[in-house]
C-alpha cells in the first residue's frame, strides 16, 4: 500500500510541476491543421519577442509560417535542406527577421547546431506528414 501512495505522490508532483509548462503551450492553427509549439520568453529586455525550440522553428518554417521571409515551406523546404541549399543559419535568420526570435540567437552555436539536426531529420518528419 505504501507503493501506491508513494506513485500518487510522484504523479501529483508531475502535475504540478508541469502545469507552467503546459499553460504557456500556445496551438497554432496553419492550413487548418492545429500544431502545439511551445513558446517560452527569452531572458532578455525584449517581452515581444518569443523564444522558439528548434523543432518547433522548423515545424513552423515547414508549415510556411517564413515564407513572406525567403524561407520556403512543405517539400521545397525539404528539397533545400538536402541540397544544403537552407541552412540553419537562414533559418534562424529568416526567424530573426520575422521577429520570432531575438538576434542574439543567431550567434548561439548550441541553438544553430540544434535547428540543424532538426533539419536534417526534416525529410523523416515530412515522409511521415
């Protein structure tokens, strides 16, 4: 019985420790198709400006959220990003210019080396669309 109480315990911890997380998740509806992104706030000085995940930033890019900003979406975009035609630093660029993330982020090389490993898992991500 004590197991049992202990697994409560644990599960009601989660609960509430995810519940910030869960709250700021914002759904995004692009084509008629709702997709979940998780925007947090960048530490800076800036409180217009949202910090976007990598998965989330190719996500959108993919789904034509930076295309008025070069970036193009669906297969093209995949096309590109085999060819190395786009590259994570256009990406994160278009992004900036979009106002979606702030221009710091373009000289994160932790950020840049993420949205990269993202593209490069975009034609697995797409196969599956």
């Amino acid at each position: 019985m004590k197991f049992s109480i202990l697994i409560d315990s644990l599960v009601a911890l989660a609960a509430i420790t995810l519940t910030p997380a869960i709250s700021n998740a914002q759904i995004v509806t692009t084509n008629n198709q709702p997709i979940v992104m998780n925007s947090n706030k960048l530490s800076s000085n800036s409180s217009s400006i949202n910090y976007l995940e990598p998965f989330d930033l190719v996500s959108y890019a993919y789904q034509g959220g930076l295309m008025q900003d070069g970036i193009p979406s669906g297969g093209t975009l995949v096309l590109k990003t085999l060819s190395s035609k786009i590259l994570a630093k256009d990406l994160v660029t278009a992004a900036v210019n979009a106002k979606k993330l702030q221009p710091q982020v373009l000289d994160d090389q932790n950020y840049l080396n993420a949205v990269s490993s993202e593209l490069i898992a975009l034609p697995d991500y797409a196969a599956a669309d």
